[in-house]
C-alpha cells in the first residue's frame, strides 16, 4: 500500500497546534512511518510544494492575502483539506476584532505603518475554502489528532462530540463552577474533547475549542446575566474564540 | 555588480519569516530579516477585558513560549493591584517556566537546529541515520511538556497559573511521576550535551554584542526579578522594570510588522546567551563543566553560541528542576486557593526571562479592573536589529560567489537566534 501523502501547513496562528504535533514525542517516528509528510516547513527545510496530497492539515487563521493565497494554493492541490485547531476552524482569538474598529487597532498597534500592511478582518477557513473537516481546540488535543489521523488512514472522516465540556464535567463529578461558585464558565456552550480540562482543575471554561451544535448563546447570555455579568461582559467573554453567531466585520 | 540572496521562507522556526541579503560585489547593501506574519493585534483586543480573562488570551500570541505570556501577564497583572504571592506561588512559577525552557530549549536544539550542523533538511531526515540522538531530544522536549502539564494543566496554553496563584495543587502522585522522569532527564541531558560537544564547528562570524538580560537575584532562573542588566564593553547599566521603554526605544521598520529595538541607539541581543554571559556566576559546578566540555567562553560575539549556551542552561534547569520537584515533595504543598487582588486604576509591569530572552507585559487598568491599554514588547522583537547584524557578519566571512554556503550560514544565524515570529508582531505603539 503507498503511504498517503499528507502537509502541514500554518496561516496566521501561534504554531500552537502545529507544535503539538510534534509534541507526540512518543507517537512522531511512527507517524512518519505512516504517513508520506510532503511538506511540514516549521519542522524541515525539505518541501515538496507542487505534489498532489491525500491530506492537507492547516493552522491559523487568515488575516491577509497572502494567507488567502496560502489556503487555496493548499486546497487546489489537496484531496482532503483539514482545519487544524480553533483559529483554522473557528477564526480564534483574533476574530475577537470583530468587537473593535479594526483600523483604530492598526493604528493603535503600528502607528501610521498600520495602513501599509498586507491586512484584513480575521476569518477561519471555511469562508475562504471548501474545509473537510475540523478539529478543534486552542491547542488541538494530541489524542484528537491522533485518532483522527488513525480515521483518515482507514478512509474514514472522524467524529467529533457532539455534546459541550459540560457532560464531561458531570461525567468527571466535578463541582459545577457555574452553579455552585456563580463563576462565568462557557461549559454549556463549548464543544467537549477535551475532559473538561480547565474546570477539573476548578477553572472556568473559557470556550477554547468553541461552540457545541446547538449551543444556544441567548438563553445562555440570559442566564449569565441574571447572575450579575454585565451583557458586554457575557459577549466578550462568548466571543473569545469564536465570533458569535451572526457577528459580522 | 548587485546581486540578491534569498532566503523564501525560513524554515524550522516558529512562524513566517525570510531573509534578504543585496550585495554589490563583495559589499553589503542591505539585509533584512523579514516577518510574514498577519497582524493579529492581540494587544488591541484585550482592550476592555477584565483582569481574570487577559494571561488566557495573550498567551495565544505564541505557543512555545505560552507559558512565559501567561506568567508575564499575570506578573503585570499584579504589579498593577499590588499583589503580593506566597512563596510557594514562586516556587510552582519558577518550575513551569523551567518547563518551558527544557521543551523549548531540546526541541531547538535537536528538531531545528542540529540538522543545519549535521546538513540534514530536518531531524526526521537525521532520524533515519542517527535515531537514538533524535530520540533523547524528543524525551528531553517530553519532559518539558511533562512539567508544564503537572504544573500549569496544559503544555501548551496553560490554564491553571492564574493570577494570585494556581486553581489547583499538583497532586504527589504526578509529582512522583515528574521525579522519575527528572532522573531520566538527568542522564539524558548528560547525552545530549555530549551531541551538542561533537557538532562540527561552523563559522558565521563575529560581532561586538550588547546583551540585555533580567538580573534574578540569587539564582540563575527564568520568573523572578524587576531590573534588566545591559553589558556593553562600557561596562554594565541596570534598568527597572518599569522603565523597559529606555531600552526598546522602538521603530517600525518597512520591510516588517516586527519593530526594531534599541538601546542608546545600538542593537542588543537578549536570551540563553546573554544570561549565560551576565549572570553565569550564578550558575554551579556542574555547569561551569559543561561550558568547558562545550568549549563556551563568553563575551562572544558569535551568534551560533547561543545553541551551546540554551545546551548549558538545558542540562542546569534539568538538575536544577529534579531539586526543586524533592524539595516540595519532602515540604509538601498546602492547598492555597489563588489570592484575590483589591482591584485598583493603575498600571503595572512585568518582565520575564522567556527561552528567547526579555518579555515585557505593561498594562493599564480601570478602576473596575478592565484593561485601557496595554504594551507587549516580546524578545524576538528585541533582537530583530542584532540579528540583522550578525548576519551583516556572517556574509562577511562568506564567499559571495558560493551562494548555497552564504545562505545555510545566514540560516543557521537566523536560527541560532531562536527567532519565534509570531511572537515577534506584536508590539507596542510608538
Ligand atoms: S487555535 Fe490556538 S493554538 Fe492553534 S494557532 Fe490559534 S491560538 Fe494557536
Ligand atoms: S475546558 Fe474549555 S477552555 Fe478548557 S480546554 Fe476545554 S474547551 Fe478549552
């Protein structure tokens, strides 16, 4: 059997979850056993830029046209097209300028330089390519993407939870943070996978691998509210790694 | 005749980033060290959150060193308010940061930079041939992560350091666990500088180097600290904390979204190699044999010492790391719920000591504790317009005609310098 040829590639992002790649210490000689990795640029100088690939793993978020470049270039050349992490699929922390006026955060940040940089509103993905499939998580975790490159190699698309960080918690028997302590945690909005990391260790969930199908954030901003959050808290606080749902630039 | 030397994408390194050299003849015109990274302002977006949220956000502007964002952040955080931690606060942050130096530290060693030394395109290449080296750099990275995932939840991200303190204790059973593979780590890095002893020496070339680095008191380490030290051959001059803008009198340069710093107008160069240089007294025996075996001598003004000096601090926070895991485990740690800060309007500062030098976190804050402004000036920001120099130093010792041999030098500077690009974007208004 030939081995499928898969790339890795980074948009705009903090290589967070290009580096948990390479974080599966234990798993990285076997993968490349596996796997034909054609292009990988954080990790080797050797790329092979024209070849067709089975499997193409993107991270970031795209902010410019070069990134815009980036993802189709990818996509053109690529039989499955995967958003690796919150900012591939999701848009991530830097859609949060969707709540600012972006040209005054140039300016704030790069001074008049601002208006000469190759730059735009953060977008994920999915609104500039065709994406296959997902894999959340700000990082991504390791035994998500080891499990769906284990899918991929047996020719199946993986499968994501269903339900939010929430039943993880109950399942955990975790105190409820939300409930019990008044504390502004995003569990009930927020796709699980990833044990409820932050409230089994007694912190809020901050939403980072973003929204669960079916999150419903009005009932949900409701609710904060009632407990004393102000509503732009609440929408902040929702909107840290994915912009709400109809929040345009 | 003019000729330019290319460098597309530079690859093993953090981020998007290339280099330009314009020659005429055999005299420089110009180099540039590009940065291609989108502009994701994050100093901007935290404008308006409150004092709970920011470490988790900033700590998004670079995964390698997420955990030296989020102490820096927090460190700011409670300069503003005032607050004081316990010593056992300390103590968990000096070994999460040591975490993060040991991971950063092998994977840079063994995954970026030995394959340049050894001419391989990468260590999965170097894999085929010499497995054993690439396997005791993945364990060495392994233990790194270990440490940030008991410390901080998370090795990358980390969700429990929070201000006032940590939301959860690390239980003995893991910390046993941490202990076992410390031993491990011990003999390893033993190994690994044995590897790093044996790289054939390259010559890139050298030039007179200001270094700039945080003084932390009685011991060599990454977390403690509010006074930057600057040792030019004039002599040492210190700088508090709050005072960070004298030395990153910054200025945006065209060819990049990075910002140049400077310090009395000449570039500087911050990390592993600057605080072996300054602050190496503090380090012990063992090391000073290490730095024997390594053939380092400082003040250098050879960028590629960097490498052996991250090989130093490596082996030393390993043993250093292994101590500290004994001595909580003899104390034991008392449950210790995070301190809450009396929120006031102010500003604060911190300065920490990342894998790659000098970080600055500066914040403003509002009377109801929400952010007004803030200043992130990071250290590959810092070392943009020194390492734009060394390289001015390394097409000097070059051949111009031998194109393939000037550009893997350039690389192997730009390297050297551990240059984290993402990180590097974000910086401060003017
Ligand atoms: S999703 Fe998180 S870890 Fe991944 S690039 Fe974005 S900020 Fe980094
Ligand atoms: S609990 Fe929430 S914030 Fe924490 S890792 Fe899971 S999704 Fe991310």
């Amino acid at each position: 059997m030939t081995k499928p040829k898969v790339g890795f590639f980074g948009v705009t992002g903090c290589a967070g979850d290009l580096l948990n790649v390479l974080n599966c210490e234990d798993q990285l000689l076997d993968l490349v056993d596996l796997v034909d990795i054609r292009e990988f640029l954080m990790a080797s100088s050797e790329g092979d830029h024209e070849v067709m690939l089975d499997v193409a793993f993107i991270e970031g978020c795209v902010v410019s046209q070069r990134d815009e470049d980036v993802v189709k270039a990818v996509r053109q050349r690529t039989r499955l097209l995967v958003a690796l992490g919150t900012c591939a699929m999701w848009g991530g922390v830097p859609t949060l300028d969707r709540l600012h006026d972006r040209g005054a955060l140039l300016q704030q940040v790069y001074g008049d330089f601002g208006r000469t940089i190759d730059t735009r509103p953060a977008q994920a993905l999915d609104e500039i390519v065709k994406v296959d499939f997902g894999l959340p998580g700000c990082p991504i975790e390791k035994h998500e993407f080891l499990a769906a490159v284990a899918n991929l190699l047996n020719g199946n698309l993986p499968q994501l939870p269903h339900y939010p960080v929430c039943a993880e918690c109950r399942f955990a028997e975790n105190r409820c943070l939300l409930g019990q302590d008044g504390a502004l945690c995003l569990g009930p909005l927020t796709i699980a996978g990833c044990d409820a990391r932050c409230p089994s260790l007694g912190v809020a969930c901050n939403g980072c691998r973003g929204p669960a199908p079916d999150a419903n954030f009005e009932s949900a901003a409701t609710l904060y509210q009632s407990m004393g959050y102000t509503r732009a808290q609440v929408e902040r606080a929702m909107a840290t790694f994915a912009p709400l749902p109809g929040a345009v630039h | 005749m003019s000729t330019r030397i290319v460098v597309d994408h530079l690859a093993r390194v953090e981020g998007h980033g290339g280099i330009t050299v314009e020659l005429d003849g055999r005299q420089v015109q110009a180099v540039r060290f590009d940065v291609f990274e989108g502009a994701r302002l994050i100093e901007g977006l935290i404008g308006g959150r409150h004092w709970t949220e920011v470490a988790q956000i900033v700590s998004r502007i670079c995964s390698i060193c997420s955990s030296s964002h989020a102490l820096t952040s927090i460190k700011a955080t409670e300069a503003a308010f005032g607050l004081m931690v316990s010593p056992q606060t300390l103590r968990l942050r000096d070994l999460l940061n040591r975490g993060e130096n040991i991971e950063s530290h092998a994977l840079h060693l063994f995954l970026l930079a030995a394959p340049d030394y050894l001419e391989y395109p990468s260590a999965i290449h170097l894999a085929a041939d010499n497995p054993d080296a690439v396997k005791l750099g993945l364990r060495l990275k392994r233990l790194g992560n270990s440490i940030q995932e008991v410390i901080g939840g998370r090795c990358i991200h980390p969700v429990n350091c929070v201000v006032g303190g940590f939301a959860s204790m690390p239980t003995t059973d893991r910390l046993l666990q941490l202990r076992q593979d410390l031993l491990q780590g011990v003999a390893d890095a033993q190994a690994a500088v044995a590897i790093v002893a044996g790289l054939p020496p390259v010559s890139c070339g050298r030039v007179d180097t200001i270094f700039a680095a945080l003084d932390p008191g009685a011991t060599y380490g990454y977390y403690d600290g509010d006074q930057i030290v600057v040792r030019s051959a004039r002599g040492d001059t210190r700088v508090a904390a709050a005072d960070y803008r004298s030395l990153t009198a910054e200025s945006t340069v065209a060819h990049s979204h990075a910002k140049h710093s400077s310090w009395q107008g000449s570039p500087f160069m911050t990390g592993a190699l600057a605080r072996v240089t300054i602050h190496g007294h503090l380090l012990d025996e063992g090391s000073a044999r290490v730095r024997a075996r390594l053939g380092l001598g400082v003040p250098t003004g050879d960028p590629l010492q960097n490498n052996l000096a991250q090989a130093v601090e490596l082996e030393y926070d390993i043993r250093y790391t292994l101590a500290l895991v004994e001595q909580l485990l003899q104390d034991g740690l008392r449950p210790e719920p995070p301190l809450r800060p009396q929120v006031r309007a102010g500003h604060g500062t911190g300065v920490t000591e990342p894998p790659r030098g000098l970080l600055v976190h500066s914040y403003t804050y509002d009377a109801q504790g929400f952010i007004r402004e803030a200043d992130i000036i990071t250290p590959t920001a810092m070392n943009a317009a020194m390492l734009e120099r060394h390289m001015r130093g390394a097409v000097a010792v070059s051949d111009p005609e031998n194109e393939p041999e000037l550009k893997r030098r350039l690389e192997m500077v730009a390297r050297a310098y551990d240059p984290c690009i993402s990180c590097s974007v974000h910086l401060v208004r003017l």
